[in-house]
C-alpha cells in the first residue's frame, strides 16, 4: 500500500535546511555527510554539554537530612 502524502520533513541541526525524513535520506536529520561531522565534532569538542543536575540533586539530598525527626518516628 502506497501513501501519496508528502513524506514528513525536519530540518537539519547543523544548517537548517529542510530534509525529508525518509530511507534515502541516509543522513537524517542532517542534510548531508558534512553537516553531520560538523555536529560530531561540536560534541566531541565540548560545543555541546549537558547541563550538570548533581549539584541540584547534592542540595535536595541534604535538605531531607536536614530534617528533624527521629527515625522511630517514620515508623509509627
């Protein structure tokens, strides 16, 4: 069965221009070999990060030690 809708497009990271999202797109979501090593190397150059959440996590941990409460009165 054959769909006759046009096949769903994104737009490639790197540059911006439109690709179709379909099996002879072999790059998707990137235009072309070259948009594709540039996004590589943005990520294996650090260009790209992301965002650290441990210290937020560190800060709720020792919040709920700071609570004060005996452990006897978790369980009653």
């Amino acid at each position: 069965m054959k769909s006759d809708t046009a096949p769903t497009t994104v737009n490639c990271p790197s540059c911006g221009k439109e690709v179709a999202w379909t099996l002879v797109e072999v790059f998707r979501p990137f235009c072309s070999e070259r948009c594709k090593l540039i996004d590589l190397g943005e990520w294996a150059t650090e260009g790209y990060a992301i965002a650290d959440t441990s210290a937020s996590l560190e800060e709720e941990t020792d919040e709920f030690a700071s609570d004060s409460f005996e452990r006897s009165q978790l369980f009653e």
